[in-house]
C-alpha cells in the first residue's frame, strides 16, 4: 500500500456525517479560496513590509497561514483528529482576528476573506464532527 492509499484508506473508514462533501468538492472549494487566500495574504505582508500597515495587523494572518498549512499534514500524515480539531479551531480564530484587525485599514481585505470564513466554519463543523464520532 502506498502513502495515498494509507490515508485515503484511514480517511475513507472514519465515521463522518452525512453531510460529509465529497473529496473532489473539497478539492474544488479549495481551488477556488487558495488563490483569494495568497493575494490577499500577499498584499497585506506587502503592505506591512513597506510599513503602509501596522505589523500588529499581519500576526493573525502569520498565524493563521501557519495553521492553515498545517492542518493537511496533522489530519492525513499524523492522523490526529484532536489536533486536527484545535488546529482548525485555531485557523477560524486567526481568521477572524485577521479580518477585524485589517478591516479599519483595508476592508476589502475582510471583506474577500467572507468566502474562506464561510468554509472553515463548515470545515470546522466537519472536523468536530469527525473527532466526536472517532
């Protein structure tokens, strides 16, 4: 058995709600925010680089970049479900904190992260689902 196999398998014997998307959707909404994600990221560590913002207002977004890439690692390489589950739980905080921080600078900015929050509350449900039932 290869490395995919071993936690597609591990993945596909979890017992997950009914409502669990299907991998390719995942897939698919990921696709869609990781490019609204690095632009937005981007521009705001730009910003604050070229001191037009506040370092303060990019620690939630360093965070929750770090929490984000890690989440993928945790869940499918350590197969740890609880730390999958404070992880994500991390990364809806650091959103959150992220979008209030920038919004008196660069709305727009919290404004493109709606999308994002939108799924990692869904995902977060998923993932507390998953660890309850697991």
């Amino acid at each position: 058995m290869n490395l995919q196999t071993d936690w597609r398998a591990w993945y596909d014997a979890l017992g997950k709600p009914a409502w669990t998307p299907e991998p390719s959707t995942i897939s698919l909404i990921w696709t869609i925010l990781y490019p609204i994600i690095v632009v937005t990221f981007l521009y705001v560590f730009y910003k604050i680089a070229r001191k037009q913002l506040p370092w303060r207002v990019g620690i939630p977004f360093a965070i929750n970049l770090v929490a984000n890439l890690a989440f993928t690692p945790i869940l499918f390489g350590l197969q740890n479900l609880q730390l999958a589950a404070v992880d994500i739980t991390i990364v809806w905080l650091s959103l959150l904190w992220a979008m209030v921080s920038i919004w008196p600078h660069q709305r727009w900015i919290a404004i493109a992260q709606v999308p994002y929050f939108v799924w990692v509350s869904i995902a977060s449900m998923l993932q507390f689902a998953i660890t309850a039932n697991n």
